[in-house]
C-alpha cells in the first residue's frame, strides 16, 4: 500500500547519505594509507578498528533500516523514529571515521 511505498521512497532518500559517507571513508583511507584512490580494496585492513567500525555501522544501517521499514509498515511511529535515529547515526559514523584519519 501507500505505506509500503513512502518507506520505500525513503530509503532511497536516506541511501546516497550513507552511501558517499562509505565511498569518503574508503577514499580518505586510501589516500592515508598511501594507496591511489583508484585502489580503494588495497586500503582495507581487517585488523584496523576504524574499519572495523565503518563495516559493523554499515551493516547496523542496513538492519535499522529493515527494521524501519517494519515500524512504518506496522504504523509505529515512536519506534520508527528511535530506528531511524539511530540508522541516521550509524549512516555518520563512516563521516566521523574519515574525519578521525585526517587527525
């Protein structure tokens, strides 16, 4: 229904956030680690922690955001927006990481 299709919508509204917050995170890596931007798979480190954390927020955003989806599905505004805060931060996280590299 209408629902269905205005949490949909809103995904993809919040998605390029995340989205380039992961693509500056990996950029910025690169260039920290000496490693071309054209190279982005050579900048990831697993043993890293700031990596570490860019890949637990991203996969928690992904998670929120199917939750989301069940909270507006199910019409429950409270919960649905205590999950779309907390996917909101995790979608910063990889902003805050990048930022925390420059330092």
């Amino acid at each position: 229904g209408k629902r269905a299709v205005a949490a949909h919508y809103n995904f993809f509204e919040a998605f390029p956030f995340f989205a380039a917050g992961v693509i500056v995170y990996m950029l910025i890596r690169g260039l920290v680690d000496g490693i071309s931007a054209g190279s982005l798979t050579a900048a990831v480190h697993p043993q890293d922690l700031s990596m570490w954390i860019v890949q637990v927020s991203s996969i928690l955003f992904l998670v929120l955001r199917l939750a989301y989806l069940a909270a507006y599905l199910g019409d429950l505004a409270t919960l649905r927006s205590l999950i779309w805060s907390l996917a909101y931060i995790m979608a910063i996280v990889p902003y805050a990481a990048a930022i925390l590299l420059l330092l």
